[in-house]
C-alpha cells in the first residue's frame, strides 16, 4: 500500500462540499475560524463609533465578509475561490491590525494614532492567522 492511499486529497477546482458531500475537516475548522472572528468584529462595531461611522463600518464590513466565508463554506458551496478569497481577506484585516498598533490607521477619529494592544484584539488575530494557515493548506 503506497503512501498517497492514506493521505487526505482536499480538491478545491471543484466544489469538495457540495451537495451529498460531507463538508472537510478542514472546511469546518475554517468555518470556525472565520465565523469567531466575524462575530467579534460585529460585537465591537458599537464601541468604535465615537468619531463617526467610518470604523463601526469598516468593523461591519470584516463581520460580513468573515461571517460570509463561513457561511459559503457550510452552504457546501465553496471552491478554490472562497479558499483564496479567505487569505487575502484575512491577510488584509491583519495588516490592517498591525498598521493600527504601530502607527495608526491613516483614517478615522484617531488618524494615524497606534492604539493599546488588548486581550480581545489578539485572540482576533489569532483567529484570523488560523484562518489564514488553514485556508493556505
């Protein structure tokens, strides 16, 4: 027996959760991830509207977008595209996070001010860097 028949083979061409299909554990952890780290860019939407509708908006849309893979990829409808799609999104939110602990955003109430690196924060980016690993596979 060769060492390929033992070896899970994910196909991303095509749709590897689609109808009648189970969905891959790799699929499902992805879902997670993304699902968790949208749900928080959702909850801290409110608390980032003092200066305006700029950065709720911009928490509003990393939500949708992460809470939208998820969704795609539990609908079974997912293929290489959502896979792709995932990282660079992720990658973006990441920059994005960095870029607003070292120098600040160059945008909003507080342009280019670095804010505090909290607890929350971190477990995002966690989540977000899982999503990106798995995503890659």
């Amino acid at each position: 027996m060769s060492d390929h028949a033992s070896t899970p083979v994910i196909d991303r061409e095509s749709d590897p959760s689609g109808p009648g299909n189970q969905i891959s554990g790799l699929a499902w952890l992805l879902a997670g991830l993304m699902a968790a780290a949208g749900a928080i860019h959702f909850a801290l939407a409110p608390s980032h509207s003092e200066g305006g509708l700029l950065e709720p908006l911009g928490f509003a849309v990393a939500g949708w977008f992460q809470l939208g893979i998820a969704a795609v990829i539990l609908a079974k409808r997912a293929n290489r595209t959502t896979w792709t799609v995932a990282v660079v999104g992720n990658v973006a939110l990441i920059g994005l996070w960095l870029m607003s602990r070292t120098v600040g955003l160059p945008v909003g109430a507080h342009a280019f001010e670095s804010e505090a690196v909290g607890g929350i924060d971190l477990l995002t980016v966690v989540l977000q860097v899982g999503a990106v690993i798995t995503a890659s596979r």
